[in-house]
C-alpha cells in the first residue's frame, strides 16, 4: 500500500471503501460527525462509507465483521479504547486497514499516532493511504496493538471516573493514579519464553508492542510495532521518592530508569500471588492471577502519518493535521456549492 505524502493525492488512486464503527456515547454530535466524515471522504474521490454503532453488549468487534463481510477496505474506529480494541480485535489477521478517528479522551492508540483527538489528522491519515503491517499482541484470545499490563497501570484506570475524563481530559489518569501509589507491591512470578521465571516485587509489568503512555508519555524507547518482540518493562517503586524518580527520567528520556527493567520475548507469562486488575491498551478486562501474552508477526494494516519504518509512528502527525484541516474544509465546501 503506497502513501501518497499529501491528501490530495489521495484521490488520485482507486477510491476505498470504508465503514465507520462509532461508539454514540463518545460523540458529541453524531449528525454533525456523519456530515463532516461523509463531506471530507467524498473531497478525497471515496464513496459514501457505511455507518455501525456500537452497543453496550457489543463495543465493536460484531460490527467490524460485519464491515468486513461487506467488503470494505478501511475500518476507521471512532470511540475510546474499548472501541479501538474491539476493532483491533476483528481486524487481526484480514487485509482490511484499521484507522482511528479518536473521541472521547486519552485514545492509547492514537497517542501513539500523535493523533489525540484531532478529527481532521485521523481522515488525512486515513487518505493519505500510509500504511503499517504492524504486530499484535494477544492475551486470552483479545488482541492489542499497545500494550498488555497487570497491576498498578490497571488499578489507574479503574480509579479514573468518565467524568473526570471528560472534564479535564487525559490528566485525569493522573487523579486516578495518586489514589494507588502507596499500595502494596504484588509478588510475581514472569516467564520470559523458555527461560527461568524472574521473581519480583512490582507495582505494574506492563507488556508493550509500541512505548508510548496517556498523553504520549514515551516509556519504552526501544520498543517497535513491528519487530517480532513484546518489549516487558517491570516496575518496582515502593515508596513516594521511587515514583518520582523513576517519573522524572520517563519525562526527560532518560536511558536508564530507576525501579524499571525492561525485558524482550515472543511469549509472556506474568503470575501472581493474588487476583490482580489487568487491561489491554487501555481497557480493564476480567481481574486475574496471570496473564499470558503473545505476539502475533505482521498481524494489523493500521493507518500512520508515515509507513516509513520508523519506530515512532507518530512522525509526520503534525503535518497530517494541517493537511487534514485543508481536506476538511474543501468537504464542507463542496456540501455549501
């Protein structure tokens, strides 16, 4: 898949087709985001994508096979983490491309994309037909392009209300996290492939394909979405100090971390002396004593600023907003003539 460097060059090629899989409770405005989605599309040369909401039974991966089954080249994600995830989860394995068109706040995915919450960024992205064949990570069959984690990464999310989010933003993991950093370590056990287990006193293990945290906080700076590895950071604070310090030298990119190792295999098994809060890219799933990861090689086509083999996939990002602000604007125009 070839990326064309600009949003008007997007049109040039054959027009893709496209389904849009929204959560209504993210959006703000639903009609205004159709209009808006359908009038940049059709500027680009598309056809006019089809639309599924999700539900609280089903958060998204029903309605991307269902997209699939239609024959669609492109699914954009236009939700939280759980949205994202669901889509994830359905795409894996297909030839279909994922977008993000993030809403609400904190999109893990799209931090790493640079993306926040720019509408007009995630279409020019989505145009501009740059392409990744990312891998993905799997835990008890769910899948995750993040990262994977146990612990106190959890319990902050489990402590951030939707309120709170909605009215401060991606700080609000901040809030959530303040309420846990005294709380007792866990004691695990962690299984690197075929090697001896390592035996810890942690806070969190978090078990990453892409570094970068809630606000595009970059924690692992080694770690690349397509290498065939998971990257394993385990974290070992135990008092106040400890946090801050290891927070300062994640902020100034340092090398080494204090209370970090980071670690590198194919296949993960973390275990527990007790049930602990676990997520996948953002989202808590079932509490649980062990979690076991894998990665899947080559397994998502994932729409980047830039499909250069770069590790950081939110190069050009900045770019991909201003040219998406144009894109946007030719749509609304076009609707008014």
């Amino acid at each position: 898949m070839a990326h064309t460097g600009a949003v008007e060059a997007g049109g040039q090629a054959q027009p893709l087709r496209s389904a849009i899989v929204v959560n209504p409770v993210k959006v703000v405005d639903l009609d205004d985001l159709r209009r808006t989605v359908g009038d940049t599309l059709a500027a680009a040369g598309w056809p006019e994508p089809l639309w599924y909401e999700t539900t609280v039974d089903d958060p998204g991966r029903g309605q991307t096979e269902q997209a699939v089954a239609a024959g669609v080249d492109l699914v954009f994600a236009c939700g939280g983490d759980g949205t994202v995830r669901a889509c994830v989860d359905a795409l894996a394995g297909t030839e279909v491309a994922l977008a993000v068109l993030p809403q609400g706040t904190g999109n893990l995915l799209a931090a790493n994309l640079g993306l926040s919450n720019d509408l007009a960024a995630g279409l020019a992205v989505a145009v501009e037909r740059g392409r990744r064949l990312l891998d993905v990570g799997e835990v008890d069959g769910q899948h995750f392009a993040v990262m994977a984690g146990m612990g106190f990464d959890a319990q902050m999310l489990a402590a951030t209300s939707e309120t709170t989010k909605r009215r401060i933003g991606w700080p609000a993991y901040v809030v959530g996290a303040a309420r846990h950093l005294r709380d007792r370590p866990m004691r695990v056990w962690i299984r690197l492939d075929d090697q001896q287990p390592l035996r810890r006193r942690a806070r969190s293990v978090l078990v990453a394909n892409v570094g970068r945290l809630q606000g595009g906080v970059v924690l692992l700076t080694e770690a690349e979405p397509d290498d065939g590895y998971l990257d394993v950071a385990v974290l070992t604070p135990n008092r106040l100090r400890h946090w801050l310090s290891l927070g300062w030298a994640v902020v100034r990119r340092r090398d080494r971390v204090p209370r970090m190792e980071v670690y590198r295999a194919r296949r993960v098994e973390i275990s527990s002396n007790r049930s602990q809060p676990r997520e996948l890219d953002g989202d808590l799933i079932e509490p649980g004593s062990v979690l076991r990861a894998q990665i899947h090689r080559r397994a998502l086509w994932l729409c980047v600023p830039r499909p250069e083999q770069a590790p950081d996939l939110t190069e050009d990002a900045s770019a991909a907003a201003e040219r998406g602000e144009r894109l946007v604007e030719q749509g609304h125009g076009e609707r008014e003539e």
